[in-house]
C-alpha cells in the first residue's frame, strides 16, 4: 500500500516530468489547434449557411451542392475513422482543411456567374476532405482530454466552432445591413470567408502526435494501431454491426438532420439582412447550450448514468418543443397568408416569434451533437477506438444531413414533411438511446499512467486493474474497438 511520502514524491515526479516537456505537448495547446482548424473551416462554412442557402437568392441549387456535400462525407468519414488511425490525425486533420476554400470558391463563382459546375466540384472535394477532417477533429476533441475533462473540452470546441459563424456574421452583417430585400449576399462577403478558409491548412500541421501529448492528471493518450489496413476496416465493421452502436444509430441520424431545413426557412422568409443577423447572432445559442451540458456531464459528484439521462432528457425536451413551434408556425405561413409568402425583416413584425425558433433549434441541436460526442467518447477504450466511434457517428450523421439537404433541393417541397421527419425520428430515437443510457456505469477508457523498465502499461479501465504492452490497449489480441463494442 502507498505512503502519503511515496504519493507526495510521485506527485513530484510527475511535475517535474510535466515540466520538462513543452506546453506544446499539453491538451490545452493540441485542443487550441483544433479549434482553430474549426474556426476557419467549418466554422466559416457554417457562416455562409447561417445566410441560409449559402447566402444565394435561391436554396435549391445550393441545396443540391450541400446535398452532395454530405452524401460524400458520410462514406468517406467512416472509412477515415480507420485511415487517420494509420496515418495519423495531424495529417488526417490537414486533409480535412484542404476542401473547405475550394467550396467557398464554389459558392462565389455560382454567385456572381451562376457557375454551377464548379459549385458541384468544390462542393464535393469538400464532402470528401470534410470526411477526414470530423473523424480527425473528433478524435482529438475527445481522446485528448481526460475523461473528466472532455465536457468541458468539447464546449470550448463548440465555442470555437460557432466563433467562426459569429465572426462571419458580423462581417455579413456589415456588408448586407443595408439590404433589407431578399437576394443574394454581395460577392465580397465570399472573398473574406474564401481567406479565413485557407488558413486551415498551416494551422492542423502544428498538432502533435497523440503519444507525444500529455495529461495534467499524468495519464497517457492511448494509441493503438491495427496491424495491417484491412484489420482496421474489418475493427470499423465489427464496431458498427455491434448492439450498442445500432441502437444509437438513429440518434445519430437525426442529431444533425434539422439543418437543411433552417437553411431554407432562413431563405425562404427573411430578407437579406435578417439572415446575417441570424448568422451572427444564432450561434451564442450553440455556445450557451454547449456550456450548460458541459457543467451537467462533467459533474463528478453525480452518477455518470444519471448525469447522462438528465442531459438526455432535457435535450429532448428542447427538440420536441422547437418541432411542435415549428408546425404552428409553418401552418399559420400558409394558409394565414394568402398569396406571397411572409418575408421578415428584422425586428418587424412576425420576426421575433419566427428568429426565435430558428435559435432553439441551435441551441437544442448543438447540445444534442455534444452530447452524443461525450457520450461514444465513454464507451472508447483508446484513441484508436474513439476514431473509430466518432468517424461511424460522423458519418451516419453525415448521411441524415445528405437526406435532408437532398429534400431542400426540391423547389415545391412541403415543409410539413421536413417538420414531420424531424419531430418523428427524434421521437423514434429516444428509447433505443435510454437503453444504451441504461447500461452506462463508467468510461471504458484505458488509463495508462505508469510504465516499468519493461514496457509493461499499468493502467484501469471502467475500475479495473488492466496491463497493457507499450500503451496498447489490451494485452488480449482483439482490437480497441472490439473490445469496446463487446464491454
């Protein structure tokens, strides 16, 4: 048993390892890369959607664009899952960064020469690079930190993600506070995006390795490689066929789904200016939301079941609502206004009530998205298994959104069907995610915090003492992600 002198010197031996490596190797600086990459890629991507329709006269054509966008992220984030696990998430990040200017650059040409083509081509580069870039961003959002720490953690990412909206908000702003018509944004406001889009790139090369980060509790990331690529595919398949990752698949499909359909209630009853105040001003809610689940799931004094059953359910509530709002708005739309369709300006009459649905299904959506994060984050036992979870989660999410922006791309399409979709599978979702709730007692993660002259790990995972060969995370033969799937 240890001594409180044994305990204090490891304490010591601990801070003067810490203090011998570089700040460049700690998790707040890996987590600050991460969110800048977010910032100038998603982050401006977000803000042209924030315009609804990427900030076009018309959502169909650019719903298209988005629709393709997505139906090529959702294949390629899966595989991701297993390729950035092999050529590691620095570069899988940096690849990830490369798509984003290409579809701004799309977005301007069809702007200002109706230039289809090349919105189609930039748009899907993008789906393919974005693959790469939430497998690799989740990961390191969630793998990084400590359990402990990762609410936390992901509500910073969350900030920094929606900082790029509300940044692009305000430049939109700036340019289109005049336009109080409907339309397209002024090309400049493309130009200033295509910019912060580029910086993306140099940004995600300046990650450090995971074996290379570490831990103010003194624990390691935990890094396991597949001997071969195919093993790595087959770990991915085996983690999505798995009971607990089906149950969850349609809360994946839906976290995400009521996207397409803001873009086009922004563009279909707003004008111009009212948009980019809505770019600007609706991801406070994101941020707000973000910060509220964070302070729930990282309570240490409450039970990890409860802790997520409460978040669960108080995001629900949230979604349900919006999607109850949304039904007596979309009725009074069309058969209170005979002929036209209302377009609100801001702070006129009718924006208040239809702005402020707009911001709940932010704030409820952004949370519903983290919440999911923590949670396949504890059910990871290492990096290698949390790329794994988190490319299946991306890309099963990707494909809802491939769905939903497809039935935008519909110029007639009713919106009660979007309505309807949304409010359904969020219902549908809600008790095969409480079972898996259920059978949540606490993180699987495989905890490495000391090594012997031999290499041999001495960790814990979920309570138990384990050992692992050279932080791998299991002496047992079956890959991280199977071993997740089967605890």
């Amino acid at each position: 048993m240890p001594t409180p002198a044994a305990d204090v010197a490891a304490a010591d031996a601990t801070s003067v390892s810490h203090a011998r490596v570089s700040w460049f190797r700690s998790v707040p600086f890996q987590i600050a890369v991460a969110c800048g990459v977010s910032f100038t890629a998603p982050g401006m991507w977000d803000a042209l959607g924030g315009l609804g329709a990427g900030g076009a006269a018309e959502p169909y054509a650019v719903s298209a664009a988005n629709a393709l966008v997505y139906g090529l992220f959702a294949i390629c984030c899966v595989a991701a899952g297993a390729i950035n696990n092999r050529i590691g998430l620095k570069y899988g990040l940096a690849i990830g960064a490369i798509g984003y200017p290409l579809y701004g650059a799309g977005l301007y040409t069809n702007s200002i020469a109706a230039n289809t083509w090349f919105m189609l081509f930039g748009s899907a580069l993008c789906g393919i690079s974005a693959g790469f870039f939430w497998a690799a961003e989740a990961a390191i959002i969630i793998g990084y930190p400590s359990p402990k720490d990762r609410a936390f953690y992901l509500a910073i990412w969350q900030t920094a993600k929606a900082a790029g909206p509300i940044v692009g908000g305000a430049i939109n702003l700036g340019l289109n506070a005049s336009r109080s018509d409907p339309g397209s944004i002024s090309s400049a406001t493309y130009i200033v995006f295509i910019v912060i889009m580029c910086l993306g790139l140099p940004i995600a090369l300046t990650l450090s390795p995971a074996d290379k980060v570490w831990r103010k509790d003194g624990t390691r990331v935990v890094v396991r490689t597949e001997a071969t690529w195919g093993a790595e595919f087959k770990a991915v398949g085996r983690l999505f066929a798995s009971r607990r990752v089906l149950l969850l698949l349609p809360a994946f499909f839906i976290s995400y789904f009521y996207n397409g359909f803001v873009s086009t209630f922004l563009t279909s009853y707003f004008t111009v200016r009212a948009r980019a105040f809505s770019s600007f001003f609706t991801n406070f809610a994101g941020i707000f939301s973000s910060f509220i689940i964070a302070s729930l799931l990282d309570n240490q004094r409450i039970f990890i079941k409860t802790r997520a059953r409460a978040a669960f359910c108080s995001i629900i509530t949230v979604l349900v609502g919006t999607w109850i709002w949304a039904c007596v708005l979309q009725k009074q739309f069309y058969y209170d206004y005979p002929g036209d369709k209302p377009v609100f300006d801001w702070f006129q009459g009718g924006f208040g009530k239809s702005y402020a649905l707009v911001f709940f299904w932010t704030f409820g959506g952004q949370a519903f998205q983290q919440f999911l994060y923590w949670l396949v984050g504890q059910y990871a036992t290492d990096l290698s298994s949390l790329s794994h979870h988190t490319g299946i989660l991306r890309g099963v999410e990707a494909l809802g959104q491939t769905v939903a922006w497809a039935m935008q791309s519909e110029g007639n399409a009713n919106h009660f069907v979007s309505i309807g979709i949304n409010f359904g599978v969020t219902l549908l979702c809600v008790v095969p995610t409480w079972i898996v709730l259920s059978e949540l007692e606490h993180s699987h993660e495989v905890k490495v915090v000391e090594e012997d002259a031999d290499g041999v790990a001495v960790g814990r995972a979920g309570g138990r003492e384990t050992e692992t060969e050279a932080g791998v995370a299991g002496a047992s033969g079956k890959s991280s992600s199977e071993s997740a799937a089967q605890q």
